[in-house]
C-alpha cells in the first residue's frame, strides 16, 4: 500500500486467540513485560508485535500502552471472540467495531450518561474507517463462509450470560456485541492518537446459553478472527 511498512500490535485476551499469529511470525524475539510476552517480528514482511494481553480491561489497556510506548506501534488490533447481541449475528461471524463503550461504566450520580467517562469528551472510541473497509473485504475473501458486521461493541469486566443483563446492555447502549478488552484497549489508542480496530468473532449468544456455547466454540470463532487479522495484516 505504502513504502513504509507499518508497525502492527496486535492484541489477543487469550491464547487461541493469537497463537496462530504467533507461530506463523518470522524473526520473532520475544520481550518480557508487565508479565506478559510480546513477540516482536515479521508476518510476509510486514512488521508485527503479538501479544496475549490476559483477560480484561486492565490486561488489555498495560498491554495497550506497552505496545505504543516500548514497541511504537502505528496501529492497534484487536483480535478475539465476543458474545452476541443482536439475533442476526451466528456464532462464528464477524463483527468490525465502528465504536467502542464501557458498558460497566457509570457515574449517573453526577448526571452522565452511563458509559461516559466522566470528564472526558469522548463517550465512545472511534475505530479507524479505513481499516474497517479494508478489514470487510478482506473477511469476505479469508472468511468466505460467514457474515461480517459492523457496529460497537460493548466492553465490561464482566462475562455476558444472562438474558437480562444483555438485554439492559442492549437497550442501553445499541451494539452488536460484548466482550471485555475492547474498549480499553480502543480508550488507550485514542489517548495516544493511534489507529485501532477491534476484531471480533462471536462465540456465543451472551445469555443463558452462553456458558454452554462459549468453550464449545471457542476455539472455531477465534480461529475466524485471527484469519481474517492475519489477512488484513498482509493489506497494510
Ligand atoms: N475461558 C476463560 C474465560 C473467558 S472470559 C477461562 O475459563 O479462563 C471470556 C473471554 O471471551 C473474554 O476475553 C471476552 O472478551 C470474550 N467473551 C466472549 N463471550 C463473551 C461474553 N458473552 N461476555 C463477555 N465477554 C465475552
């Protein structure tokens, strides 16, 4: 696309999330911080730093922030799996964050809105436009088989798996999917001015059914978010 060869971070929660990632980087060295390993390398080229950044928003934003200090990143993914919030979403499609939210978020008390920061301008993190175009063809090509979406994505330190706890995130929010890191990690680029997009497949429906659906496709939906990351890695 351009001479320059863009540095990639890469984040995933948990290990099948971006082990693929892993094992297929060349050159790799890898660099212990903060507890976490972050492998820096190659993918066809393209200059990459993988990591698995451990579940949460916390995880994910030190891992964020380790990324753009100590490796300076030009932009930030996020790969990984996410529950459902809107029936047209399968388990195994795609869904491209256009914004993220903390759900858990909330300082009503003082008369914001719940999400809202408070004293911050921004209520929800933009991904970048272009990626995300860039991203939906490229799912379309790697990820042939399913459905690719864009809209927000909520994110909480909390796993989704009650109907009326989705249904309040819902109502609340919009969005079509939930998972924990997202927001974190897309609040972190933008303090710091980096392009991010969140990618992510859906492993469960994020009600009742969830704690039975998530490890039984678990390993098939990260699979679809990491092929379509590594793919997208190749476009940049
Ligand atoms: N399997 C883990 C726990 C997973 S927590 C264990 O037992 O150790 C859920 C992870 O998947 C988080 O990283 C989150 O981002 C994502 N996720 C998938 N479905 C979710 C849901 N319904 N609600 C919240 N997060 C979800």
């Amino acid at each position: 696309m351009e001479d320059y060869m863009k540095r990639i971070g890469v984040i995933g929660a948990m290990e099948p999330e971006i082990r693929k990632l892993q094992e297929s980087m060349q050159d790799v060295r890898i660099v212990h911080k903060a507890s976490t390993e972050f492998y820096e390398g190659t993918l066809d080229g393209h200059p990459v730093v993988a990591a698995r950044s451990g579940i949460g928003k916390v995880n994910a934003a030190v891992c964020a922030q380790i990324m753009i200090d100590l490796f300076q990143v030009d932009l930030l993914l996020n790969t990984g799996i996410a529950g459902s919030l809107d029936p047209q979403i399968n388990i195994g499609d795609i869904v491209l964050s256009t914004d993220l939210v903390h759900h858990d978020m909330n300082a009503v008390g003082f008369g914001y809105a719940r999400g809202q920061i408070p004293q911050m301008e921004a209520f929800s993190f933009a991904a970048d436009p272009a990626l995300i175009e860039l991203a939906e063809q490229v799912c379309r090509r790697v990820n042939p088989d399913i459905q690719v979406f864009r809209g927000r994505i909520l994110s909480g330190d909390q796993f989704v798996s009650d109907q009326a706890v989705k249904d309040d995130i819902k109502k609340t929010f919009g969005g079509l999917a939930v998972e924990m890191e997202g927001a974190s990690i897309a609040q972190t680029a933008f303090i710091n001015g980096v392009p991010f997009l969140g990618i992510r497949a859906i492993s469960d429906k994020a009600d009742g059914s969830a704690v039975m659906d998530y490890p039984a496709f678990e390993a098939k939906a990260a699979m679809h978010s990491s092929n379509l990351t590594m793919g997208l890695i190749g476009q940049l």
